[in-house]
C-alpha cells in the first residue's frame, strides 16, 4: 500500500470520539464557529457513510446527518452496513471524508474504532491529536439517548473505551469546567500551529 504525504497545507487534525449524546458534533461545530470555516472544516466520517446508505435505501440524508431521531431507526442497520465496508478497506470512510479538505485544521468529529485513529496518525503523525468528549448517562439521557441492544455494546459505541491515550477529555456537562475553559488548549495549540 503506498502511504500518501500529508498534504502541505495540512496543520493539525482534532480526531474526537464519545458516545452517542456525549455532545460530539455540539463542540466541533463551536470549535469550527471558533476558528471560522476558511481554517477549519468538520469532517464526519459517518458523512459518506450516510450519504451512500440514505441513497442505496431512499432516506431522507438531512434527517440522517441530524441530531434527531430519525437516524436512530436505521442506525443499527448502518452500523452493519458501514461494517460490511470497513472488513474490505478499514480506511475507507476515513479517505472519502477527507478527501477535498484544503482547510489547515481538520476537525474529525466522530472517529469510533481502533482503525480510524490508527488511519489517522499513521497518515499524519506530526499533526493528529485525539479528544474524548465523555458526558453522563443522565445527561446523555436528557439529550434523548436510550440504551439500545446491538448498538450501545458494540464496537461502534465501545470500540475506543480502552486501549486508548486521548490528548485531552473533554467533560460536556453542566456542572463540568465551561467549554470555553475546556477548549483552551486546543484553541491555544491552533494558534502556535501558526493558521489565525
Ligand atoms: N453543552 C451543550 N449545551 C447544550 N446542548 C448540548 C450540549 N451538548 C450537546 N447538546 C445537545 O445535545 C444533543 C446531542 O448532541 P450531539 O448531536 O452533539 O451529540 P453527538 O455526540 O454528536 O451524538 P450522536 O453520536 O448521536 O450524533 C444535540 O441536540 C445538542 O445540541
Ligand atoms: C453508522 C454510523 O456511522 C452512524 C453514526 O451516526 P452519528 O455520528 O452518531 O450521527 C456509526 C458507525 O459507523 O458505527
């Protein structure tokens, strides 16, 4: 397999995990408000994942990249789907999500196995860091998660419970540090990245 270089412009890539509900898309979508969208753009690998199954299946693809519930009906039939895939080419969804990207800060939202952090820090070294966003049960309770079989001890929601040194851990809660607070360093390494 021939490893590409990282491109040039590329300075820093934000892989974030957590469970569903911990807040995920919440915080890089403020990270990127942040940074503004000609430095910073979300990459979702679940985007062409989607995108694909919404079109294979007749789904609405706007409800199914949203934070409602509609996707939580076809989620465990994505999860099997997306799998199907991955067995092939474990990087798969990694390559189409970044495909494209010519901003200098990647923000990866929703990264879920061993294999994607694998895919990003061997691809680039030099610029991947990882983040956990951990929230309660409760609290993810209240954003309208419930536990469900299949999904919630499978790969797809466990796969990075353990095995894994995050650069940081974000706690999305109330009674947790503001997210301004938490973001700091994270803000501050964009910065000595030299792309504001
Ligand atoms: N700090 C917060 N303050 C207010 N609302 C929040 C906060 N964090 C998350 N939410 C809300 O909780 C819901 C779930 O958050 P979000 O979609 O970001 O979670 P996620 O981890 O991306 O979940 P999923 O994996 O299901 O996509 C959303 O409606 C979001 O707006
Ligand atoms: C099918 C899947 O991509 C759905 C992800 O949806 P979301 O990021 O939770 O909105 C999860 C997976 O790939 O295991």
């Amino acid at each position: 397999m021939t490893i590409c270089p990282a491109p040039l412009h590329l300075r820093l890539v934000l892989v974030f995990s957590g469970k569903r509900k911990s807040g995920k898309d919440f915080i890089t979508d403020r990270i990127q408000e942040r940074l503004g969208r000609g430095v910073c753009c979300v990459l979702r690998l679940s985007g062409p994942l989607k995108h694909q199954y919404a079109q294979e299946h007749g789904l609405d693809l706007d409800q199914l990249l949203g934070p409602g519930p509609y996707k939580e009906r076809y989620r465990g039939d994505m999860i099997c789907w997306g799998e199907s895939r991955r067995r092939q080419d474990p990087g798969f969804f990694c390559r189409l999500a970044t495909r494209g990207a010519l901003q200098p800060v990647w923000v990866v939202s929703d990264a879920r196995r061993l294999s994607d952090l694998t895919w990003f820090k061997s691809r680039f070294p030099q610029q991947t860091r990882t983040v956990r966003v951990q929230s309660s049960e409760e609290t993810r309770r209240q954003r309208g998660w419930s536990f469900t079989a299949g999904v919630d001890d499978a790969e797809s929601e466990c796969g990075l419970d353990s095995g894994v040194e995050f650069d940081w851990i974000i706690t999305n809660e109330v009674n947790a540090p503001s997210l301004e607070e938490q973001l700091q360093p994270i803000l501050k390494l964009v910065e000595e990245s030299a792309v504001l």
